[in-house]
C-alpha cells in the first residue's frame, strides 16, 4: 500500500517495542480477566503517570467501548450528553453512546469541532428547563484533539469545565489523541484532566501505534455511578463483552506504551509530521482549515488537485463528492500522520500537490 | 506461575505461529475496519473451511460478543432463548445476551449442562402459551463442548436442532470450544455447523490459542434479521464497539490458526492432555463426572485431597467453598487443558493427587 | 356476556362510586400531569393509609407498569429478581420488567407460586458466585395473593423477607391483588408492607374493580435509586409514557377507593365469593389446589366436566388443551371471583358442576 | 380554577357524551385486554373514519406512548429519526423514543417547528454518509398542528413526505392535535394521513376532549416491523405496559369521539376559541407569531403585561422567565383553547390584556 497514506492514524503498523512486548508476555500461564501481575502493575503505572493514585483503571480495546462505558456510567439514560456537533460520540458510533446508556440523548453544542463556554452554558440552559418532560442534563463530554484537528489549550478547557461544574455535571475527556494533545500543548497527562477538572478521561492508545488499547481513568469512584464508579465500570465492562480473558496482551501493549515514555514519543513523531505537512502546504499556498495542529490537517483544495494526487498514491478521505462537480470547486480533505509516517513520504506528497496545483 | 495449571483454557500463552503472523502482518499501512486484504481474505478462507460460500463471516474479539451479537440478531427482544441451565449465556457472561438483544429473556432447559430433545420440547411448548402475555420463543443455543466438558454427538445435536425446527427456531452453536468438539466427534466444521442445522455457529478460538479472536459465521444471511442478517449484525457489531479498526491483527491471529489446520492441531493437544489426564486420575480411582471428554474435567475429589494438591502448586477451580467443611466431603473440581499443557505437569499432577489420596 | 363469568377479574363492571367521582372531577380545568390538588390529596390519602408519612406515592395505569418501573428503581440491568416460577412478572408481561430494567435477569426461586425462605436462600446465595462474570444479586419480588391463589400468612412474607435481608436486597410486593391479601389475612396495608420490611409495594386497584389505576409506594425513597428513588421513578415513568396528563381521572378513582374503605369492601365481597364457590364445589367433590383463598380457585376436574359447564356458558381458563384429550382426564381449570359477582350466579355454576359431574 | 385557562388542552374537562359511553359501556363482563367487542367494533370504526379497511389500529393512553411505540416498529435502534427541533419526542418526553427504539438517535432538522423540505432533504442527506460508522437513515416524523400552533398545509406536508420518500424512509405523524388540523385544513382523516403518503398516523384523543385514549393506525402492516408491523406493535404494546386490562374504558373513549363526528365538533370549538382569541388580541395590537392557527397562540408581549393578566387570574405558560427581567421586555407566551373554551372567558382574558397594555 502506498506510504503517503493520509487516510487515518489507525491505518500504520505498531512500533516493534509492542510487538516485543506483547511476544514477552507470551509466556506459560496467567490468571485470566485481568488478575494477572501485569495487568495490575500496567494499571499502577497509569496512575503514577497520571498523579491519580486513588484512580480506578480499565483497559479496553477500542475507542468507542471507552466512551461508551465512561459515558454511561457518569450519567443516566434520561440525560442528555453535551458534545461538540462533530464529536465522535455523536457522528461515528453508530449510537453506542445511546446504546451503552440505555436510550441517554445527546445535545450538540454550537456548530463546529470546538465548543465554547458561551455555546456550551446556553445549550446547558436549554435543557432541563421542562421539569420531568424533558431529558435532564448529563455529562460533559469534551475530546482533545478534536475531530477537525484542533487543540484545545488548557485555558480553553478549564473555561468549559467550568461552565460543566456551574451545574455539577461531570465531564468526560474523549482522549482517543490524548497523547497528541498532551504534546501540542507540553501538558502532562494530569495537567490535561483531573487538574482541570476532567471526571474520566480516555488514555487512548490505538490511534498512537498500539493494535487496540485504551484505558480509561476515573480520578474519583466514589463520586459516580450506582454504589461507586469503579465496580459499576466492572460489571458494564463485561456486560458489554469488553472484558477479555487474554488480559495480559492488552497489558502488555499499554506496558510497552508507557515505557520510556514511548506514548510521548510516538505523539511527538506523528505531531512533528502533521507540522511537516502543515509547512510544506502552506509554503505551496493550500489553505489549511484547523488553525491549531497536531497530527491532523483539514485542507481545502480544488477537486481537480485532490483527483490528481490520489491517481498518483496518495490516500485519504474527502469531505463531499471527488468524482462529481466542477474540477475548481473548493473540496475539504482530511490528512491524518500517524507516528510512523515518513518524513520523505511527506515531502513527495508535497511535491504532488504543488504539481497537481501547477497543472490546475 | 506453576505449570499444574488447569484453571481454564485463557490462561496459556498463544503459539508462535499467531505471533509471527502478527508481526508479519505489521508491515505498512493497512486499511481500517476490516477493509484491508488479509481480512477478506481470511473470511474467504473460514468460507472454505465451512463449505459455506455464501456465509457471512465476522471476527470479534471475545466469546461473550460473539454469542450476544449472534443471540441479538437472530431473535427479537420479547423472545426467550432457550439453553441449557448451566450455558455460558446464563451463568457467565453478567447478562450480556440480555442487555444486547435489548431485554430478551433465557428459558433454561432441563438441570444439567446438556439439553435433551425432550426438555427442549417441553421448555418450547410452554412458552407461547399465553399469546401476547408472554414471551415469544425464540432462538434456541446449544453449546459444544458442553460447560461441564461434554460433548454432545452429532446425533444428540440433530435431535435438538430437529426439535428447533419443529417449531421454526433459528439454532446459535456456542462454540468456545468449537474445535475441542470437532477433535473429540471426528467431525468437519461444516458437519458441527450447518450441516446437522445450525442457524448461526461461533468459530471460537480464544480458548484454543489465539489472543482473542471468534469468528461469527451466519449460514444464510438473508434468512436472518430486519432486512438480512449481515449488515445488521454489522451494525449491531459496531453500535456495541466491537468492530476493531486496526483488523488486521484480528485476522492475522485467524489467517495462523487456519493454516495448516493449526486449529486442529491445538484442539487435538488439548483433548489429548484431557484424555491423558482422564486416564491418569480414573487410574488412581478418583471419579470423573463427565462421560464424555474433550479436553475439560469435572473430578470428584475429598475436599482434603484439594487442598493438599493446590498446596502444592496445582491451579484449578473447585465448585464450592475449599476452606470450610470436613477434608473427607466430595468436591467437585474443574480441570481444563489448554494446548500447551506439557505431558510431564500432567503427569505430576496425577501423582499428587494419588500422594494425596493417600495421605488422606 | 354470562354472569358465570370467572375468566378473571379484569372482566367486570366498576363500582358506580368510582363513576360518581370521575364525573364528579369532571368539573372545570385542572393542572396536568397530577399538579391538580385531587392527585396531591389522594397520594396523602395512601400515605395516611400505610401510616408512611415520608413515602413516596405514584399512580400508574397497569400493574405491568407499576411492577417494571418499581424492579428498575430498586435495580440494576446487571442483577438478576429473584422471583417465583409462576410469578407474573415472568410469565405475563411479555418481558416488561427485562425491558424497564435494560436487561435484568430473573431468577426463579423454587416450582410453584410460593417461595419458601429455603428456596429463596438457595437461589440468592447460588447468584454472585462468580464476581464480574455472575449477575449480581438484585430485588426480591414477592407476590400476595400468588398467582395460584394462594395467601402467604404474614409470617411466612416475614421469613422471606428475612432472607432477603440477610443479602441486603431490597424488596418489592407485586400487590395485584394487595386488598384481598389483606382482607384475607385482616391485616393492614402498613402490616402488609412496610411493618414486614418491604421496600416497594404495589397498591393494586385495577383487579378490585378500578378501570385502571396502580399505586407504587416507596416507603424511603432516600435509600434507593439512583439519587433518590422518588426523583428517578417520576423520570422512569415519564420517559416509559406512563404519566399521565389527564392525571385527575386515575385520582378520582383511587380516590373513590380509599372512600369508607371501599378499597377494603370490594376485595371482601370478592373473597367471600370466593369462599362461597370453594365450599359450594368441595360439597361436590371437587379437588382444590391451592390451600388458601382469597378470589381464586384452581380446580382440578375431569376435562369432560369442564367442557360441559362451558357449554352452558360459564367461562374461566383452563391450564392446557379441552379440546383434545380423554373426557376423564384431570384438568385445572382457574375460577377468578371479581368484586360484582354474585351469589346466584356462583350458585348456578356449582349446580352446573354437579350435574356435569353427575353425567360423567 | 380560573376559566381563563390556556395552559393547556390537557387541562379542561371531557364532553359528558365520553363519561356517558363509559357509564354504558360500565355493564356486566367484557373479554379483557381489547377482546371485548366494543374494542373490535371501534378499530372498525377508525378503519372506517380513515377509509382504510387493512390498516391495523390499536388504543393506548397517552400520547407518548403512542409515538414511541409507532416509532420503534418503524425504525431500528442503530437509526436515527428526523424531526424539527420543537418536536415533542424531542423536546417533552424524557427520552421516550430513546427508550423504546433501544437507543436510536433524533437528527433535528432546520431550527422551527417546522421542518422545509430543503432541509429534510440536507438532514437526510447528511446522515449515513458514513457507513457502518454512523447512524443509519430512519423514520421521519411530522407533527401537524406543529408544536408552536402552526398548521402544515396539506402540500407542504405532500413536499416533506416526497423526501422521506426518496430515501425510502417510513413517515410517522405525531398527531396530538390531529383533529385540530383537519378542522384548521378542511381535509378528511385519509386526506391528512395516508392518501398523501404517512405511513402510521396517531389520532389523537388526549388533548382533544378525552381522557386518554390516543389511536396508533398503521396503514400497511405488511410493509414494516420484524415479521408484521400489527403483530410486533402488540408484543411492543404489551412489553411496554400499555395494553389495559380492562380496555373497554378506552374503546368508548373513542366511540363516543367517533359517534357524531364528536373529534370535529370538539375541534372545531376549539380552533374557533382560538381564531376568536387571535382577533381580539390582534385588535389590541398583540404580536401573534404563528402565522397559521388552529387552537393555540404564541404570543410576544411586555413581560410586565403578562404579569398584570396572570396577576388578575389568567393561567398560561410563558418561555422564558417571568420574575426576572424588565417588565417592558418582550416574552413569549402560549395560550392554548380547548374544547371547553367559554367565548366570555375569551373575552375577558382580551380585555384584561387591553388593560394591562393600557396601564403599561
């Protein structure tokens, strides 16, 4: 496949320490479900890293079931979640969050990736206002990186927390690049979530180079759930059929990620690739739409130039119709670097473009 | 960990085979979701393995998501699957199928670990009977091997399914142990599966080595679901966050355990350790509850000889309370044989038992 | 329609009193959705007649409705209710309570209509034996009078209870038929209910000749639910469409029914029908089943009795096929007493039984 | 309580012709559960009204049950449902479609009560562009009278319905106000309902003089639901809590609605009452901000004129808050006519307006 593969962070191979990881782990038996030594030393290490040493922690293997949990077990199936209009919970779930929950609602704020304070506060108003008629207000949801590919600074989420906290709602941080936020903004992962006031946050790990793991932290069990957070979490963690037996592969992954910082490192890679990518761009006059980056970038580009770099490799998703409508019509591309994108692979992308632009 | 280890079959490491197929498949980018070619291929190859080119194949990643997706879109939330009292479904999956078919209900069929096509009949004919005031039959699933390691002949499953179809159920195969039972009943794939009448069969084979991977197979689609069973079970896979976006490492473990019928050769171990076991311990006079044997044992053993044999590093479940009760009181035991059992930790385990009994 | 009518007693006429105060409410505008005084007067009514000052009061529509609500804000969708066999809300109610629950198990205590405090243990300490993977121990549900017709004594619901209590699980009394209960024991409501330890009872009015109005009663509403019962069951019973905005028309009529007893009154009149057809067809011969009466009878006699007093219009169900079948052949049949019926009409049916029972 | 009552039209009284059918229907025994042949001879009746002899028609009791029950057998859970942002299913029933879909989503199309059918089609184009990844395309749902007192005309509702059509979605009708929106349109119930293409209509009884009976009529049963949309709408009917024992109240509900062409008298009152209304308060140079009227007004005033008309007696719910703010700021308020509307309560009530525009 061609490696100036654009189409998303979950298209490249894992780093070899994974693979090693996981070939040491391999080794005669291990108590199942997560009772194995390294899944409870995996779990430590998470929260020394995350300054949350009364943190409860959960591996899961993908994203959706993350959020799906979390958000199901921080509110109830008469609320309505507050999430951004893009946010994956809402656009790419297939409605697992309204599964997971039991039937909850989700109430979009404003119009883009980003909520604001202001769009945020309003939407809240607006719900709960009908008494027992209409849905009442749930979590928060906030995700860092954004769908469009922007950062949140730590200011901007501290202000929408704040508006979650005016009316004691708890928030939920989709951290599916929470590793590539922490980099854009020289966060540490506690910086970017209970010391701003996130609930649960997501430790995502599949979109930064693991096959599929992602942990989720929940900084303060007794303060959610039916009885506490923590045990809750368990019981719905299997009931949905995400606990695995094999534990100890899902350990071992999140092991190697933590080693020697590796998740910073992978992150630092795929953000410096996006930077790349951004630079060489722009430096060719291509409008970028997200005006923050870490490994993300929305272009607007004409159709024509879009067709013409995908016949010479390049893969990635168009926002609309590349086959109909006007070569010069304006057209949305998504370019995701993943940590093992090559800086070369980068630069003749770069390149094509310039030429499909030149020949436009 | 010691290597007396019969505490259950997701307790051994996977062979290298799997590994190295997963490092082989962690080269470049891959297309998410399944859409990458080592996915459809492997489809294509459980397709041939069934004889079943019209099947609809999909791998999810734990037993209790294959069963529950396939229970969910065979029946209809006001239905009552029927299984045998002591199914996987009822006792151990913290009502997955429940919770996914939308609140269906489980009639359990007769006392023990196997149905008899008597007691299904009965436990079908009673319910229906009150129109719109009851539950609505449905699916009927049967599990091979059996939860206490029987494992029913291909007779006694044409009896059963004989029976589902006398009153137009759709048949679900459990099959965890799916290959324990071909290995013990000399049978292909296709005759555990379709063959004899099952509507809809899981491939296991996170009990037999793999990480964690099962393959759903659904015989006739269109037979099956709101529209045709395939693309709702898609969509139930993904609203459940079961659909991996990095697939291909699901289907590389799968593509290893096909080739060269490794598959069969893993289940052949395991049911010879439980053969070798068997034979050691029937040996020493200890009594075997179940008849029949793939690679599982139930033992009934004094409660004293337990714990002098657990003592001494022998890992296993007992059904019941260990610590409290006379040494001379039968318990019942579970010892199961994944296929990396060694003969040698068979071995020493069968003179610990009789050292023992002795003692005892 | 005959007068012989002994189908159930979901079949006859209401009181005219309850007409009369349906007319009577029938005066002007009211608020909506039970903000009218008459809907706030009646629930102080109920709380004055259980001697619960601080008990939460709720009117339904259907006894399926106040049960489901009330099982699911005393549990949660990982638990199983412990529950007779024949209770209705397993056998009748077309999985509502798996429904309102999303996704609660039943487990059934014993073989019959009555749990024994034996049965009960057995089944409670037989769930939860499995940490994560086992449904969690949940609501126990007691029916008085049982579907069989049969009146747990006070002590009897007392040692249930106990049991119950030992594993700290709340309880709640399905109260279908909570006043003829009471009168057949002379007991009180509180005596009925929270006196004996029950969490939730179901104060039924729908059976005893209301058209169709259920109180749910909470006695401490602080300790369960999520927040506080009170709060979650009003929301639970909006978002199922159960609360009703023409709210005063279920008040009047319990109201009506609190009116000098009549509540008490009706269900004295039915169980004494009851006793009347008890002694007037064990004069003939005829086997009872259940031991203890209240408004229902379950009669065994050959399948060619039941036929002939059918034929001269009685009507009541029978548990299995008249149609086919041997003539001498033993048949339960159900004789349900409502509060309209009357002597004659009893009396008419005895004779008929009699001469049937003369020409076999 | 005052006669200047606009609160609601679920807050008069009912037409002594609806208490006098259920005194009479008030006779000896009847079939429970919809058996009795006043229900069976009802469902004709409807069948008859709306020229529809293979429609499937059922009673429930309130109006959030009928459109969460009509729109679960229409749709799927891993759907989602269109609708205007006012809608009730969206707005005022705490997650009731959410709960009986299982989960399905609702996609708010344009920003009014009424949906354009431009942004249907933009609403409709813009969902499923994701495949398995997001919510699939489902029911779409029309409300007529909408939710702020404007009347569909019938070609608009043909524009809308063509859309849904082009995607081959089904079309539901909230029709809590139906009949108001015949008499407003002139248009027979098969002209509002299936001669321009809605596929399940609810006809509405609750806010139209009833106590609370609503009709679900579902045109083509064939074409929807798992099986037959008539069969499962009565599995889901019952597992839901809405199937009434004693279901005879409900039929002579509506017998008595039907007999006469009472459901257009009662609307015609009504929607008179409200014409009556707008032209006097437009006469006082009150700013109505429907534009088409049946039975209820939005109305922008000073909030000090609201607060001197509620001071002298008028009952009526603003949007918005009344205590705080400047009383020379305009606020909404909705006045809805019922059935009962006095023309001298109308009268006063616009007086009493004049004044307190006059003093302010």
């Amino acid at each position: 496949m061609s490696d100036m593969n654009f189409a998303s962070d979950n298209g490249g191979p894992v780093p070899q320490a994974v693979l090693d990881a996981m070939a040491r782990a391999n080794e005669g038996y291990a108590m199942a479900y997560g009772s194995d030594p390294l899944s409870g030393a995996v779990a430590d290490r998470i929260r020394t890293l995350f300054e949350a040493p009364d943190a409860a922690v959960y591996l899961v293997a993908t994203g959706t079931a993350a959020n799906s949990l979390a958000l199901a077990t921080l509110g109830q199936p008469w609320q309505t979640v507050f999430c951004s209009r893009l946010a994956h919970i809402h656009e790419d779930e297939c409605n697992a969050p309204e599964f997971y929950s039991g039937g909850a609602k989700l109430t979009l704020v404003g119009d883009g990736d980003r909520m604001t304070p202001e769009a945020l506060r309003a939407a809240i108003a607006g719900e709960e206002t009908r008494g027992v008629h209409g849905p009442q207000r749930g979590p928060v949801s906030i995700t860092n990186v954004t769908e469009r590919g922007n950062v949140y600074s730590l200011d901007e989420m501290r202000a929408l927390i704040a508006v979650a906290q005016e009316y004691d709602l708890p928030v939920h941080l989709d951290g599916a690049r929470f590793a590539n936020a922490c980099v854009a903004l020289g966060a540490t992962p506690a910086e970017m979530s209970w010391k701003i006031g996130v609930d649960v946050a997501v430790f995502g790990g599949t979109k930064n180079g693991l096959m599929g793991v992602e942990a989720v932290v929940i900084f303060d069990p007794a303060r959610h759930g039916a009885g506490t957070a923590d045990w809750e979490f368990e019981l719905r963690r299997k009931r949905a059929a995400h606990l695995f037996s094999k534990h100890r592969y899902l350990a071992a992954q999140m092991d190697a990620y933590l080693t020697d910082d590796l998740w910073r490192d992978l992150a630092t890679r795929a953000n410096a690739s996006g930077a790349r990518l951004r630079a060489g761009l722009e430096a060719q006059g291509v409008t970028i739409e997200n005006d923050t980056t870490a490994n993300m970038l929305f272009v607007s580009m004409p159709r024509g130039v879009h067709k013409a770099v995908q016949a010479k490799g390049a893969i990635y998703h168009c926002w609309g119709d590349l086959e109909n409508g006007p070569d010069d019509e304006a057209v949305t591309g998504r370019l995701v670097c993943d940590w093992s994108m090559r800086e070369d692979a980068i630069d003749r992308f770069v390149t094509t473009v310039a030429e499909a632009m030149a020949e436009a």
